[in-house]
C-alpha cells in the first residue's frame, strides 16, 4: 500500500474490505477523487437480512465528501451487489453515506450545521452546491 493511499484510508476510517485504490488530483479543476475499491472475493452483509455473500456485480458511485483544504473532494466508488439466497439482488449499503444520497454522512452533518446559523444561498455558496 502506497503512502499517502494509506493516510487517506486513515483519515476516511475505513474498514476491511475497504481501501483506496487511487487518488486523483486535478489542481486546474480544484477537484479531488479518492477512487475505493475492495479486494476481489470479499464478502459483505446483504442489507435485509444480514448473511454475509460474496460481490455479485459492481456499480460505479461518487459521493460529494469534505473539502480537502480548498479543494472539492469526491468519493468514487465501486459498490457491489450481492445475490442474497433469501432476499435476490442487492446493493450493499456502505459506511459513509445514507442509502440514495450524493453526499457523504459528514458532509451532510457540515452542511446542516452551516444551515443552522445562516442563510441556505450563503451555506450554498460555501459548500459549492446549489
């Protein structure tokens, strides 16, 4: 594992099977991706019942996460599917975001604490979503 792959792993508290895989870094675009991926063959829970299967298929999310100092950090991720013997195929649900969001539990928890003491058109201009 690389370094700074490591770090950010640290940083975003991931667990097994999460890790970075990548990161890109396009300054002209003030964008940050932390590209998390998992290891082939790892399990995970199927949301409904809880048994633990292996990945079924993936498919590729980004979720809007914290500014990295004054850059747009973005989480892209390839998220299983499981074939759950009891409940068909499922999206696993993953840590750091509520199922359906774009943006990450923190991010979420910075916006609405910036909603609580201003105006939602200064909290927007802030945060850089509209």
């Amino acid at each position: 594992m690389e370094v700074i792959e490591g770090l950010f792993e640290k940083a975003l508290k991931l667990e097994s099977p999460w890790q970075v895989k990548a990161i890109e870094f396009k300054e002209s675009e003030k964008r940050l991706k932390i590209l998390i991926d998992f290891p082939r063959g790892s399990v995970f829970k199927c949301p409904e019942c809880g048994k633990e299967e292996k990945g079924y298929d993936t498919k590729e999310k980004e979720w809007r996460h914290l500014n990295f100092f004054q850059y747009e950090c973005h989480l892209v991720v390839r998220v299983p599917r499981i074939k759950c013997k009891e409940d068909g195929i499922l999206q696993v649900e993953v840590p750091w975001a509520r199922k359906g969001a774009d943006f990450t539990l923190l991010f979420e928890s910075f916006a609405m604490t910036l909603c609580r003491e201003m105006p939602v058109n200064k909290v927007s201009k802030i945060i850089g979503e509209d």
